[in-house]
C-alpha cells in the first residue's frame, strides 16, 4: 500500500466522446479534496477510440499524468473492468465511478462522511428514496429498476431501495476481501462480443453482507444518460437468471466461506 488515499475506477466501454470531460470532472474536485489519488481508468476491450482519446489525454495534461492510470482490458464487460480496477488500486478507499458521470464527484464527500464519521466499510448511492433526485430519466427505465429492486429485495437482501447505482465507495480492505469471494463475478467472467450489463452489483453487496460488513445506502442527485447499447429485454432476462444463481449460492452458503 501507498500513501495514495483514494482510488477511482472508472470502467468504461466505447466512452470516447466523454473520457476527457469525465477526467476533467474528476481531477477538477479531486484536487481541492485530496492531494494523494489515483485515477484507474479501465477500457473494457472498446472498439471506439476511447484509448486513444485518454491517451491524447495524458499526454496533453502533464500536469495530471501521474494521477490517471489506463488500463486495457480484453472486452468482458462492466463487471470484470470494476474487479480489475479494484484489484489494481492502491488508495485507502475505493470510489466506483461510471464514466457517464451520471452521479457527480461530488457526491463522494456525502458518502465518506459514513465511512469517516459511522465507521461504515461500504456506502452506495442511492437514487431512491428521501433526498434522492433523478434527472431526464425515461419512465419505462424507472420503472424496470423498481421491478428488478423489488425481485433484489425478495429473493436477496433487504434494506436497500438500490442496489444498481454504479457510484460506491469502500475501504480498500473490504474491497479486496468481497470481490475475493464472488463467484459469478470473479476472475472466469467470459469475453463477450456485446456490451454486458449484469446483477453483479447484487452480488457484491449479498457477499459483503454475508462478510459482515457493514454497507449504507445514501441517497444522491443522479442524471439519466442515453445509451443505445441497453439490450432491455435480453438483458432483464440475463439479469434475472444472474439473481437467481446468486441466491443459489447464498443459500448453499458458498459467499460465507
């Protein structure tokens, strides 16, 4: 371990329109919130040009070079990109971060003062419930992330409204331990030739929960961004076949060993 104190990973897949305003966005706070950070910005196998733009990135902003790590990966989805980056991270807490930025950085001072001040391992945000705000989101994706939370909330775990946000944030240590026992998420994630949206969020939080760790869910601003590469039907189906193996596992006690 360094003296770095947060790491940020980024997945990202075909994101080359963005990826510099979302390094922007991040190194703009991250200077005036902590000077020891590290930006893990993890290319899940892009056809686009997503390195190149963060390279021209890099290389263009010298002055950051040293905060912002690529790293390439062969395409195996969200999932995989977010195990590699954690895996990879050196600071004390972890930010999971989507590259969309559909959650500010900014939200990261509300859901560290659960970790500094209550001693929480895990806090994610939350995009329902009192406090929470979400912007420009259609009502038919509204309305499959109550679905898919009500069947998280029945057959897994309760107490969440959430589980899908991709802003989260833990201690390095949590971290390391819970994706250490995912099974359906772990290191046989198969490549694939299509954009890979899972219930690996849902896996993450059943393992932690089965570690003992303790996780708080935190209610933030949150702003719909439009992608074509959502496969809704095949991929509700894809997901729901996920929640069931997860809580096969669970129930044969495979996330507590």
């Amino acid at each position: 371990m360094t003296d770095t104190e947060y790491s940020i990973v980024i997945p990202a897949y075909n994101e080359d329109k963005i990826a510099s305003t979302t390094l922007t966005q991040i190194l703009n706070f991250m200077r005036g919130y902590c000077a020891f950070f590290e930006i893990l910005f993890v290319d899940d196998g892009s056809t686009d040009g997503t390195i190149t733009a963060v390279e021209n990135y890099i290389r263009t902003h010298q002055e950051d070079a040293d905060h912002i790590k690529l790293v390439k990966n062969p395409h195996k989805g969200k999932a995989f990109a977010v195990r590699t980056g954690v895996l990879m991270a050196q600071g004390k807490y972890i930010l999971l971060c989507d590259a969309d930025m559909a959650t500010p950085i900014e939200e990261l001072k509300r859901l560290m003062v659960w970790i500094n001040d209550q001693n929480f391992h895990i806090v994610i945000a939350s995009r329902e419930g009192v406090g929470a705000t979400r912007r420009n989101e259609p009502w038919i994706r509204h309305l499959m992330g109550k679905v898919f939370n009500l069947v998280i909330k029945l057959l897994l775990i309760r107490g969440f409204d959430d589980t899908q946000c991709g802003f989260k944030v833990m201690t390095n240590g949590a971290a390391r331990d819970v994706f250490a026992h995912m099974i359906l998420f772990g290191d046989n994630i198969p490549e694939t030739k299509k954009p890979r949206v899972s219930a690996f969020d849902a896996e993450l939080l059943v393992v932690a929960l089965r570690l003992g760790y303790r996780v708080k869910s935190v209610p933030v601003t949150w702003t719909h961004t439009p992608s074509v590469r959502v496969r809704v039907v095949g991929e509700s189906i894809d997901m729901f076949i996920e929640v069931l193996r997860i809580k096969l596992n669970d129930m044969l006690g495979k996330y507590s060993l």
